[in-house]
C-alpha cells in the first residue's frame, strides 16, 4: 500500500467516524455507508487536489508546505490538511469542504447502492420498489405476503432472535405492497384486537380492525407472548376470513396483510424467553413458518464500527459455546454500542450496558475477558 493511500485510508476512516456516520444516522441508513469506504478512497485518491498534494509532496517540492493544526483540529481536519496541503498558496491552510463534498457524494451513492428493489406482481401492476437494507429473507417474506389462498393472502410468522429485524421487515412489506403499516405488541384480551363498545355506545376501533377492513398490513409482534383469548379471536379471524367486531362481521379485505411475529414458533419459552406460551397446533398450522436468525450481511450493514462487531461477535459466540443462562446479545447490542462508542462512551461501559444485559458477575466475567480480548485484538 503506498503511503498516497494509506493517507487516503486514513482519512476515509476518519471521515466515516466525523462525517458520514453521523449524516448517514440522520438519514436511517448507518451501516451501509461504512460498506462504500472503498468508494470514498477511491474518490479520495481520483481527486485533483489529493494528486496535486502527493506528487507536490513527494517530488515537485523539496520543502512541502507545513501541516499546521488549530486547537480545534479534529482528525478529519488534521488528514485533510496533510492530503491536501500542496493546494495553492501554499502557506495557507487548506479548507476541507471540498474533500467534505465528496464524502456527501458518497453518502448519496451509498443510499442507492444499499437500497434493496423488489419485484411485486399483484392484481393492479408488476413493479420495482426499493425497500432499503433487508434481512436476506426479505424477498421469501415478501412473496410469501403477496400469495394468494381462496382470495386470501397468507399469513407468515416470523420466528427468530430478539433485535433481527421483524418488525422492519413487516414495515417494508407495507411499503413494497404500497399499503398502510400498523402494528400491536402482546396482547392481554381478544378487545385489544377487536375493539368494544365503551360507555357512551360508541364502537372503538383497533388497529387490526383498520387493516382488516380497509386493506394494509398489520403485524401481531410478540403473539406468543399473548393471552390465551387474544390468540382465539385472531385464529378464528384467520381461519374464516371473517372477524366478529363488536358492531358486526366484517369480511378480511383482499389487501389485509397479517404477519405474526415471535422469539419462539410457539413452542413455549426457555430460560431466555420466558412468558411466552406454548401454542394450539391447530393454530400453527395456519401459518407459513419463516425462520428468521441473525443475518450477519444486514448486522455489519447497520453496525458502522467494525472493531465493535467483531467484538460482539466474539462474545456472543462465547456465550453460545458457554450455554450461558440469560445471554441474549443481538444485533442490537452491535448497534447499540457502536452508537455508544461513537460518544464517547468508554469500553467497560459500553459492555455493561450493550452485552452485559443484566448478567451476574460468575456467568459475565469470563465474557467480559473475551471482549476486552477481543477488542484489542481488532
């Protein structure tokens, strides 16, 4: 690697920690723009300025100009001015827009680059719609929405980890079908899904009500966490394509879409998942089971510090390998703690707060020893 662009490198990483990620936080998409760091050299290097600097440096001048830093130089500030201190005149210090510019530029091209674009095939047009970052199974989730059974479409559960992305996906499955998005977490009776009649005689409507009557796709998030009579009504919704609300039956819409989201393919819970219940198969049987684990394309996608990730990781394997009781690191904590550390946030802390998760001290310290190693292994 030649020290043009080692430079260059530098500046890049620099730029994605000051500049990009943040921008790119703004705008919903952190992970993709650390994957465009090769861009952002390669615009870097293919730059005027950045040539003139290096050739000026290394061959047209015996004496380049000094590197001067202000107090409140930060690191882009400091590889901005070494990159392009040959700029004319050369005594004055370099002003980074310029090279800034470019990094907007490829924040921009990483936005188009990491957008997924589906194909959707239904009654009113075949088009392409771009959905942004997606889970791998994205695409199966998708089609498997916009199948049909006896005019129906049907109805996926998606059964994975915490913090994999299920209720982003069942949002962009709204926004691929061009429907409204709506959504409930566990349930404690079947009126929360259906709606009452409250006191003054005026019916009150629920979100599911709204999408099964009028068209759009609710997802029922954490279902085998709910109670007993909810999980009823909805089965019995599902099972009739008609739902009995409290001022009549109303017929499932040709556009409702329902996804049923969990940790557990109602099985019943475990150690780390307690509460959730163990599901009527009867009820099982209506859906299209989707396995949804940790896809580690989208967790490096949205986890801009890679240092970090490896981090995580590394424990998280460890605590998989340990059968460690509790343990429960998702992408989340990738996410978390790289926003974290981001701030500022020192390393100890972060771990407490992004992995440690509640851990006593016998089961967490060997884990802790695994991420500091880790982390200075990075």
């Amino acid at each position: 690697m030649t020290e043009q662009t080692t430079m260059a490198e530098r500046l890049a990483t620099a730029s994605m920690q000051r500049v990009l990620y943040p921008m790119a936080r703004r705008l919903g998409i952190p992970g993709y723009v650390e994957k465009r760091k090769g861009d952002l050299v390669a615009a870097l290097l293919a730059h005027p300025d950045c040539q003139e600097a290096y050739d000026a440096e290394t061959g047209a001048s015996a004496h380049p100009a000094p590197v001067t830093e202000s107090p409140g130089d930060d690191e882009v500030a400091r590889a901005l001015r070494t990159i392009l201190a040959a700029r004319a005149p050369r005594s004055a210090p370099v002003d980074e827009t310029a090279v800034r510019l470019i990094a907007e530029e490829v924040v921009r091209a990483a936005m188009e680059g990491a957008a997924v674009s589906v194909t959707v095939n239904d009654a009113r047009t075949e088009r392409s719609v771009s959905v942004g970052a997606q889970h791998a199974r994205f695409p199966l989730l998708l089609k498997v929405c916009d199948t049909f059974v006896d005019g129906k479409r049907m109805v996926p559960w998606l059964g994975g980890p915490p913090g994999t992305g299920k209720t982003t996906a069942a949002r962009s499955v709204a926004k691929a079908l061009d429907l409204s998005f709506a959504f409930t977490g566990a349930l404690d009776s079947p009126y929360a899904l259906s709606g009452f009649i409250d006191a003054g005689g005026r019916t009150v409507r629920t979100a599911f009500r709204e999408a099964w009557e009028n068209g759009g796709v609710f997802l029922f998030d954490e279902i085998d966490a709910s109670h007993a009579s909810a999980v009823v009504a909805f089965n019995a919704a599902l099972a009739n394509g008609v739902c009995a609300f409290p001022d009549g039956m109303v017929e499932r819409h040709p556009d409702n879409v329902c996804i049923a989201a969990a940790n557990t393919f109602g099985q019943g819970g475990n150690a780390n998942l307690a509460g959730r219940v163990r599901q009527d198969g009867a009820f099982l049987d209506r859906f299209a089971m989707i396995h949804w684990n940790i896809d580690p394309a989208l967790e490096s996608a949205i986890c801009p510090d890679k240092r970090w990730l490896r981090t995580v990781r590394a424990t998280r394997k460890a605590a998989t390998d340990r059968s460690v009781t509790g343990a429960t690191i998702t992408p989340r904590a990738s996410v978390k703690g790289a926003a974290l550390l981001a701030n500022g946030v020192a390393f100890d802390d972060v771990c407490e707060m992004a992995l440690r998760c509640g851990l006593p001290d016998a089961s967490w310290e060997p884990l802790l020893s695994v991420a500091r190693s880790a982390w200075g292994e990075s």
